[in-house]
C-alpha cells in the first residue's frame, strides 16, 4: 500500500512540471515530507472550465483530500478506509469504478514511504523515490462528494477527495513491500487525465509498474513513523543496522 510520501514542491513548479492550464489552488500547502491521510493534497486533472462546462477539458491544479469519498456515500467517515485503490480490481469495484471511468488525476510526490518488518519485531521505513530526482506522478482517482448537511451555496458544501492506485512491487523493491503506487509516464498523461476517454482496457495499459532501477530505497528515521513529525530531514539516509533479509 502507500500510506505516507513526500510533496515539497511549490504549485508554482508543478504547473510548470504538468502544463497546467487553470490552478484552482487559492493557498498553496506547506512542504509536507510526512504526508499521510486526511491530509490536504495537491492533484492535477483535466475538468472542462467553470466558465463554460461546454468547453474541452483543461488541465488544472487542485488541493484534494487524501481519502476517496464516494459520492453515494452518506458520511465522509468512509473516506480513511480509501486512500488506495488496487489495479487489480478498480474497474469493478464500486467504490472506485465511476472514478476511474471519469474523474482520473495525478498525484505529485518526491516519494513515498514503506515499513520493513526487521527480525527484531520492528518496523524500519524507507524512502522510495525516482532515481534521477524528479517528480513522482502516482496515479489517482478523485470524487465530489455533497454533504447532505449543508446548503449548496455553502463553500464547504462540496468535498474533493482522492485515493493512490496501486499495484504490485516490481522486483528490486518488493522485498521492501509488496505493493507499490502506479506511476503515470510524462508521455501518458494526456491519456490518463482526459475524462472523454473511458475504454477500460486501454486505461488500464497506461498503468505499469516503473521498470528495475526507476525507483531507489533507503533507510530512513523511524520519526517518520510519527504523523506529528515533519521537516526535511525525515528523507535523510541512515545507516542500515540489519541487512534485508
């Protein structure tokens, strides 16, 4: 699964990375290196612009909440039981199925965090990121949810959430864990974020594993582990005092 990574890039650099047309984003987040759930997140999409819902689809910077929310569902509770959706099943399964017919982002991250099971009962997490330092763009699903409780004209009326697709661990990090979040290749993101495309199949052959040596691990502080803990030292390599087994 992926529940922690790192966003330290300003909005500014990521409408620059991604094209982005129109940003929504009225206050831009903090660097956060211990992102986790419930958290505000930044996504890009393609949504027609508000001005005119007729117009072909731009791609706009948004901040999202980090556990998808269905929009049939009737409390936003349901929300911290969704913050992934797994490839193997998220054309079928319902909580994830309309998001992925037509509400498709990109999640950008520095990287992302995974646990090891050690020998001694402990847990030590490592830093997965692109080798060559870029950005990590995970794929992800997003949903508008209306809470029933407040009027339309209400700004808060409205919750935009998102959830980290995963799949599989390719080998040189699946020792590490078995699951690992979908990247979404620079040449594929018109693809992936048009919402005019809806072919199962051939969403589903956009996704793929980043190939051996895409990605690189290292060790890092167990302060990590820490939802309150928060700053840049947290990506800082440490010596490893068991070796993987």
């Amino acid at each position: 699964m992926c529940g922690r990574y790192a966003s330290s890039r300003r909005p500014e650099d990521l409408i620059e990375e991604f094209e982005v047309v129109d940003s929504k984003v009225s206050a831009p987040l903090l660097a956060d290196y211990n992102v986790a759930p419930t958290k505000e997140v930044y996504a890009v999409m393609a949504r027609p612009p508000s001005h005119d819902r007729s117009a072909p689809p731009e791609r706009q910077l948004r901040t999202l909440t980090w556990g998808l929310v269905p929009s049939w569902a009737k409390d936003r509770s349901i929300g911290t039981r969704m913050i992934n959706a797994r490839m193997e099943t998220l054309a079928e399964k319902p909580s994830f199925k309309r998001a992925f017919a037509v509400r498709r982002c990109l999640l950008p991250a520095d990287g992302y965090f995974e646990w090891y099971p050690t020998a001694e009962k402990r847990k030590q997490p490592y830093f997965i990121h692109p080798t060559d330092g870029g950005v990590l763009a995970m794929a992800g699903l997003y949903e508008i949810w209306r809470d029933p409780t407040r009027d339309e004209d209400d700004p808060h009326a409205f919750l935009w959430t998102t959830t980290v697709i995963t799949t599989e661990a390719e080998d040189t990090l699946g020792h590490i864990h078995d699951r690992m979040p979908l990247m979404v290749e620079p040449e594929r993101w018109g693809a992936w974020l048009d919402p005019g495309q809806s072919d199962r199949d051939s969403l589903l052959q956009l996704l793929e594993p980043a190939a051996p040596g895409r990605l690189e691990a290292y060790p890092v502080s167990t302060l990590v582990s820490n939802v309150r803990n928060n700053g840049p030292e947290l990506l800082d390599p440490i010596p490893l005092e068991e070796p993987l087994l």
